[in-house]
C-alpha cells in the first residue's frame, strides 16, 4: 500500500498535531467561561462612538488562556502569533488573504523528481542591525532546532517535518551531514525532502524562520529579549514581558518584497493579554481588536449599531462533523443505508443557530469558502424523506429494531460545544428517524483517542462529535483532517473480522499475539541470547520479501512514494538493527536492540489505553495489504498521492475524491465549520483572524491605523 516508510512514525505525531490544536477550534463558539457580555453590565451608552487610534498605534488581544513567554520559534507556544511574517519573515509567508506567497525567497527551482528545493534569496533583505539575511541564517536555524541538544525542538512546526533525516539527525542516530539541507552560497539554500511534498506552506510557519546566527550565538538563551533581537520582518521587538504585553514597532531597515503587500501603516502593534471580557475592554477603549468569544457577546454586539458595524467574520479552517466511531462490536451501523440515512437525517441550520448562536458555517463537505477542494468535494444534503425510506429498507422502519446508537462527545470542561452538538443531533434522530440514542462524555485523552487513533475498547456502535482543523497550507491538510480514519488499518470500510483482529495493536503498548510468538520486550532477559531472535528473523525475512514483491507490482508513480528514492529498503533498515545488537558490548545494549526489532517486526502502541499504532511495522504493513477491501486501498493509495505530491492545489481533486467516499458511505458526516466573529475600531484595518488551529490573530504586520 503506498506508504513513506520513513514518515510513518511521523503519521502518530501528525495525529497529536491536529489534536493539540482543536481545542481552540472548539471552544471559540461558546466563549471561554469568562463572564458573558450583558445589557447590565454595559449599557449601549457606554458604546465608544468613534475611532480611538491615535499616533498610529493598534492594540491587539491574544487568545485567551494563552502563554507567550518566549519568541522563540523552535518552541510551542503563542508566539507562533507574532513569529510567522511579523517580527520574522522566512522564504515565503501569508498574504491578507492567507496566500502563500514569496517574502526572503526571490524564487526556486524543483528538481525532476520532486524532492529537491532550490531556493534563491533576495539580496537586498536585511536584519534589523543592519546584516544580511543569508542561507547561512536558515541553515543555522533550522540545524540549531533540530539538533539533539534541542530535546524540545517542535520539528512537526516546520518544514523540518518533511526535511530527509530531520528526525533521525533530531534523534542522534544520523550525523549532520545526513540532513536533507545544504547552504550553495549566502544566496542559494537547499532542501531536500524524504518523499515528494509541497513545502512552500511549511516554509510560512513560525519554526521555519531564520535566526541570526551572530546575535543567538553571541546570547544563546535570551537571544529573543528586546535588547538583543534582530528581525527581518516588518516589526522588530520594542518591549516585552513574560505573559504581558509585547510591544512593536516598524523596522527601519525591512525591504519587502516587490510585488507584494509586505506591510500596513501601523507604526506600533501592542499585543496584550487576552481577557474574558473582551467587548466590554473594547467599548472602554483599552483595545483596538479582539474576538467576540461566546454567544451572549455576539448578540449584544449584534443589537448595537456602533459595535455591529465595527464587526467581522472570517472562516476558521477546521470542521466538526460526526465520525464513525470505529466500534469493535457488530451493529446495524455496518449497513451502508443505516449509516446513510443518519447522514441525510440531520438538519445543521439549527445546530448552527441554536448550539453556535450563529457562530459557524454550515457544510456537508471537508471544506469551507475557498478552501482547495471545495468545488470537488459532494456532500450528502439533508433529506429527511429519503432518510425514512433507507432507514425502512434496512430493515428499520422508524427506527423500530434499531439498537442505541451511542454518540461521543469531548466534556465541557475541554469542549463547551461538544455535549450540546450531541444532543441536537440527538434530538433531531429521535424526531426525524426514531432513532434512540445515548450520549457518553469523554475526557480529552479518550476523545483524542477515539477522534485520532484506531478501534478502542469498550466503545460501543454510533459516533463521535469530531473536529477536524489544520495547521498550515500542506498537502496533508487539504481534507481538514476529516481522513485520519484513513491512516488506521480497522476504522473505515473494515470486516468485524479484521477489526477484532487488529483491536489488540491499539490497546496495548505491544500486541499479545506478537508477544507470544516472538517474545515479551518488557523481559530485559529477551534477545540478548541470539537464539531468542529466532521468530523476528524468520517474520522479518518473511514479511520484507512479501512486501517488496508486493511493491514492485504497484504503478511506478506509487513505488516513489513507498521507497523514496535515497530511503534505506527494508533489508537494509533489519541489517542495522542486526548490526547493532553484533555491536553490543552488554546485555541492556543487546536487549535494546531486541526491542528495536520488536518493534521494525511487530505491531506496537507507545502507550496503553489506545491510540494510533506504528503503521510501518512490518506484520501491520502484510496484514492490512492482505486483507484489505478494494475500497480501502484506493483510500489509501489516493490519501498517499496528494500528501505526497509537489503541488498543493493540483493534488486537491484528488483528496476531494477520497472525501467524497468517505461521505457518501457516510463514514464522516460533516456539520458546520468554525467562523471567528471580531471587532476592529473604526479606523484600524488588516486585523487577520488566524484560520488555522492556534486561533486568535496572527499576520500582524498587515495591520494599518489612520
């Protein structure tokens, strides 16, 4: 099945990714438990009545609940808000209209077998001391984040997630040189990639930024503190304060780039806190932008004319929708119609209205307005006749006959929306179908579990209130992360069968069938004796030569993506770890390398309680090509073309085609996207909602006051 070895591990971290980030996704409908605004606590005469910028200074609010306490962007954090084109700038970056467009890069070239970036730098870009910016300053960066001195490094927030050895140079077991990144002069940089990917999205996200070498080294730890920091953006650092304010101002020495809009005519941005009373720090006039964040302030803003006409909207890019739960237990949810009519059963005007206060966009598709695949993708719409006729058909007039469909849901405390999504679908089940439900809340580690991970246990036939964001403009993200199901062997399009077969992978830390044929990787006496390597070598010589033989009877185009070129095959990957158990000096070393094998042979979960599991392993990879419907190889095969393809939008029908699949046997079924509600006073323009995962503003430097 097509598959980059390489960046199999890496489908669990991408899992984690996207569930880190929905929360903000979730929450921002009904605000964030601060107090809601009221008629008493702010009358309509207190409404500012006009513009209060002056000397050309724009205050912005952060998210709510969110630590900025460093500017560092090798590090998780807010400042991913201010990082991105703000005070940094890398090759390319966002425009106003979230475009990818070109910043430090004066432009590339892509080798013919698409995994070589050649970029060339623009001459005349400089720091704020004057310097140039140069390949030299990327390289340095982005070596620095990744080197295993660098524990934390978040290499998933970068380009570095796609760079040819970023991982396995971050882990110690490669040298340097081994990294797909080479500096050809002070104005031309190299990336190589371990399998065709678009990176030109990952070159605008905060962890691919340069740094100036001089300045970091010169102040390796506080480099980034006002009196030392250096930017290459439109704003570079005047003031800042560990969870306080951060104030900016314009760069003497930025020279965008031509053609572009590199910047508004704010000459300061002051980034504050964000408080739970945000309208009402608007209207006292302590704030120039923030977000509307709960239902009760949208409508006080709404029914005041001065407020309503200093609001906007933006789309968020993410989607709640209902998942199939990946159920182990045998259920009326097999039959296409069942699952069908529930689909065409829901009404999402009122879920929008009543759950959302009108806080989000309706959609039966994975995408929103003007997101790539939204003129390929088919939705189911509703049609409550339609659904009585299938739901009858199955066997289940009324819903007489049908068991409890059980329905997941995030508790409040992590998802306000979650429980009462639920019970609107709920309810409109009951009324248009007959369909009883139950609702069952899970903490997030569960729900993350359930929404990210393969067939759990102990969960019952229904489904779960999903939210599928994204963080950044790649290739991986054109379905919003509405196919994670696709990444898991048992969840969409499985016999009961094979899933009772594969439950155990995801419920234990290593599979007890696997522990009884080759060995118990707990015991630290296992595989230090080379008689106990027995069984993992016959399965390793057993399963590579299936799989080879398997890969080499796939379309050309798909065996690129299965062994990029210059990746170790198989054979090689298993006589490493052979090689190093030879090498061993103790029995920890040689048992270390047992486990190692364990794991390249057999299905495994670094955790207990569920989860994704490491899909490259080799009996994963047999089993699942072996017993797999025709349905669910063409998911696969589409969902590795389009991740794996150079050009972001030409791969868009393609995942749009995998989407549609997945709606139309109503395995996902899409409800409404997120829609963040703002004010920005009169006077003050370019406020840009971040549409992706981290939620608040970002792209500040786009901001301009009168």
């Amino acid at each position: 099945m097509p598959r980059s070895r390489k960046k199999a591990a890496g489908l669990l971290v991408s899992a984690g990714v996207i569930a880190a980030g929905v929360v903000i996704l979730v929450t921002r409908g009904d605000g964030d438990g601060g107090v809601p605004m009221t008629a008493q606590a702010a009358p309509a005469a207190s409404v500012s009545a006009g513009p209060s910028v002056s000397d050309g200074v724009v205050r912005i609010s952060a998210p709510t609940g969110t630590s900025l306490t460093s500017l560092d962007p090798s590090q998780w954090g807010a400042q991913i808000l201010v990082d991105q084109g703000t005070i940094m700038e890398g090759l390319y970056g966002y425009n106003q209209k979230n475009e990818i467009v070109p910043k430090i890069a004066a432009g590339y070239k892509l080798s013919n077998n698409g995994l070589t970036w050649t970029f060339t730098l623009r001459k005349d870009a400089r720091w704020s001391n004057g310097q140039p910016v140069t390949a030299q300053d990327f390289y340095y960066a982005y070596m620095r984040q990744m080197s295993p001195s660098n524990p934390n490094g978040q290499l998933w927030l970068s380009v570095l997630n796609v760079v040819k050895n970023s991982y396995a140079y971050h882990a110690g077991t490669v040298p340097a040189s081994a990294v797909g990144l080479k500096v050809i002069n002070n104005y031309t940089l190299q990336i190589t990639t371990s399998a065709p990917h678009y990176i030109l999205g990952d070159l605008a996200e905060a962890g691919s930024m340069p740094i100036n070498e001089q300045v970091a080294k010169a102040h390796p730890t506080n480099w980034f503190l006002p009196q030392y920091f250096v930017s290459d953006a439109p704003y570079t650092v005047k003031s800042f304060q560990a969870n306080g304010p951060l104030i900016l101002v314009r760069n003497p020495k930025y020279v965008g780039h031509p053609g572009e809009v590199n910047f508004g005519s704010a000459k300061e941005i002051d980034v504050l806190p964000g408080t739970s009373v945000s309208v009402e720090d608007f209207m006292a006039n302590k704030i120039d932008v923030t977000t509307i964040g709960s239902t009760s302030d949208l409508q006080y803003v709404k029914t005041h004319g001065q407020l309503q006409s200093e609001m906007h909207k933006a789309p968020d890019y993410g989607v709640t929708y209902l998942q199939y739960d990946n159920s182990a237990v045998p259920s009326p949810l097999n039959k296409l119609a069942v699952r069908q009519a529930i689909a065409m059963a829901i009404d999402r005007q009122p879920i929008v209205n009543d759950v959302l206060g009108g806080m989000g966009g309706i959609t039966n598709t994975f995408s929103v307005p003007g997101w790539p695949t939204a003129k390929y993708e088919k939705g189911i719409p509703t049609n409550i006749a339609q659904a009585k006729q299938l739901l009858a058909k199955a066997g289940y007039p009324n819903g007489k006959g049908l068991p409890t469909i059980y329905l997941y849901a995030e508790v409040p405390s992590s998802s306000p929306q979650s429980v009462p999504v639920a019970e609107a679908v709920q309810e409109e089940l009951q009324q248009n179908l007959g369909i009883q439900t139950k609702i069952v809340q899970l903490n997030a580690t569960d729900w993350g579990n359930l929404t990210y991970g393969g067939p759990q246990q102990n969960i019952q036939p229904g489904y779960n209130v999903a939210v599928g964001g994204t963080n950044d403009l790649d290739p991986a993200s054109l379905n919003l992360g509405g196919d994670q199901g696709v990444y898991w062997p048992g969840t969409y399009g499985y016999s009961n069968q094979f899933v009772q077969h594969v439950l155990p992978w995801y419920n234990t830390p290593y599979d007890p069938a696997s522990i009884k044929k080759y060995g118990d990787p707990n015991n630290p006496n296992e595989g230090v004796k080379w008689s106990q390597w027995s069984a993992l070598v016959k399965a390793a010589k057993a399963d590579i030569a299936y799989l080879n033989k398997w890969t080499s009877q796939q379309p050309a185009q798909w065996r690129a993506i299965m062994d990029p070129p210059g990746s170790l095959s198989l054979t090689q990957q298993w006589d490493q770890i052979v090689n190093s158990w030879n090498q061993a000096k103790s029995a920890t070393a040689k048992h270390a390398a047992y486990v190692q094998a364990w794991k390249f042979v057999a299905p495994y979960t670094e955790g207990s309680g569920g989860g994704g599991i490491n899909t490259s392993s080799l009996d994963v990879q047999v089993y699942w090509d072996q017993n797999e419907s025709a349905d669910v190889k063409n998911w696969r095969m589409w969902q590795a073309e389009y991740q794996n393809s150079p050009s972001m939008f030409a791969s868009a029908s393609t995942a749009a085609k995998l989407m549609t699949q997945l709606i139309q046997q109503g395995y996902t079924i899409p409800l409404f996207y997120g829609e963040t509600y703002y004010l920005e006073r009169t006077g003050v323009t370019g406020a840009q909602p971040n549409p992706w995962s981290w939620g608040g503003f970002y792209q500040m430097q786009y901001l301009s006051a009168k």
